[in-house]
C-alpha cells in the first residue's frame, strides 16, 4: 500500500510538470502577443520567502549541520543571498550554506510563512484573478523542483499543482502584479508587464525603496488593496 500510494504521489507530480511546461509557453508567448484574458488580474506569487520560510529553515539546518561554525542570525541577515553574507563571514562558510539547500528535503519541510497559504487560498477564489506560484529552482536541481511542486501538494492542495511556473527569469512571464522578496529582479526583459510588489524579508526589510515600487511587509498586511489597486 506504501508503495502504490508512493507512486501515485510521484505520478501526480510528474503529470505536474507536464502541464508547467505548456503553461509556461502560453505565459510567456500570450505576454508577448497581448492575447492574454482581458479583463483577469493575473498574480504572480513566489515561494521561498514569501510562501515558505527560506530564511528560518536555512538557519535550523546550517546550525544542525555545522553546530561549531559560526552563523548570521536572522536580524543580521543583509543582501538577497545567503551564500554571498556567510562567504563574507568566512570565506569556507559560502560553500557550507550551498550545501544546505543543495540537500534532500530542505525545500520539502521549510515551513509556510504565517498567514501565506491562507492569503493564496483566498486569493483565487477572487472574482476574475489568476494566482500563480512563479519561483526559481535552484541550478542544482537534483532534488529542487520536485520538492517546489510536493510543498505546493502537502500546503496548498493538488489543484495549485496546476498553477505553478518554474522559471530562472521571471521578467519573460506575462502578469499584473509580481509578489517576490527579491529587490532586484531582473531578466531578458527590461521592462516586465507586472509591477514588482517587495515582499518584506529579514534581508531586505532595511532597505530603502525608490518610488514606484510598493512593499507588502507580510501576509497580514492589506494584500487585498493590492489587487483592487490594479482592477480600478
């Protein structure tokens, strides 16, 4: 029975990604064309740092693995990347923080940010909005993308199978509105068709914002607004 149910779950999965990749055609030539649904807000939602706690599981697991070695806590934490602080601190340090998310079931068991999987689950059910999860997996990718898709499965149900995008360049995805902790995003498009929403982080919750770019400091803050403020 552990064995059926084993491989149905991978199946599942596997069936996942099929459908990703033509939705991820479809995102980037309807963007491109302008065919895309006139009238739907389109929103884009990024995972580790905005859905799944990165940050905290990081930590948790580097202290675990390398209890003598020295660490950044999370009030110290400065810059997107992890990597780049910790080689900083020392320079063998970048490679041992790598590691930690190269490793099997780190994305798996990070744990969901207060109050994301609830905002998601509400956001789709708005009236005339599509709610994509778009995230980056990892060069790495051994283990990366099927633990993105059996996180969405485990947190958010198997119906959000159908609404992940995996992709290295989010510039080149067609939407509204892009939710992403990651201040400087960047790709073959210069000027991407959503507005960037700065998702607050220990990483960037310091920095200074230049006009226009707005910032949602958690998922208790009023999301909603952000969506009304682009179907006006």
């Amino acid at each position: 029975m552990i064995l059926i149910n084993r491989f149905s779950h991978v199946q599942k999965v596997e069936n996942a990604f099929t459908s990703a990749k033509v939705r991820w055609f479809s995102a980037i030539t309807n963007g491109a064309s302008g065919t895309r649904q006139s009238g739907r807000l389109r929103v884009l939602v990024d995972m580790d740092g905005v859905l799944a706690d990165f940050e905290g599981g990081f930590l948790k697991k580097f202290r675990a693995k390398f209890p003598n070695d020295p660490y950044i806590s999370l009030e110290d934490r400065r810059g997107f990347w992890v990597s780049t602080q910790y080689g900083h601190l020392r320079s063998d340090l970048c490679e041992k923080a790598i590691s930690i998310w190269e490793s099997q079931n780190f994305f798996m068991e990070l744990d969901p940010l207060p109050g994301a999987v609830e905002a998601v689950q509400q956001m789709s059910r708005f009236q005339n909005t599509d709610v994509f999860i778009c995230t980056s997996p990892i060069k790495m990718y051994k283990h990366c993308p099927y633990e993105k898709y059996a996180w969405v499965d485990k947190h958010l149900g198997s119906e959000f199978l159908e609404q992940i995008i995996l992709t290295r360049d989010k510039t080149v995805v067609s939407a509204d509105l892009l939710i992403d902790d990651r201040p400087d995003i960047t790709g073959a498009e210069s000027h991407p068709t959503w507005e960037h929403i700065l998702f607050s982080a220990c990483h960037n919750k310091h920095q200074q914002l230049n006009h226009p770019i707005r910032r949602l400091h958690s998922w208790s803050d009023n999301w909603r607004a952000l969506l009304d403020s682009k179907q006006q």
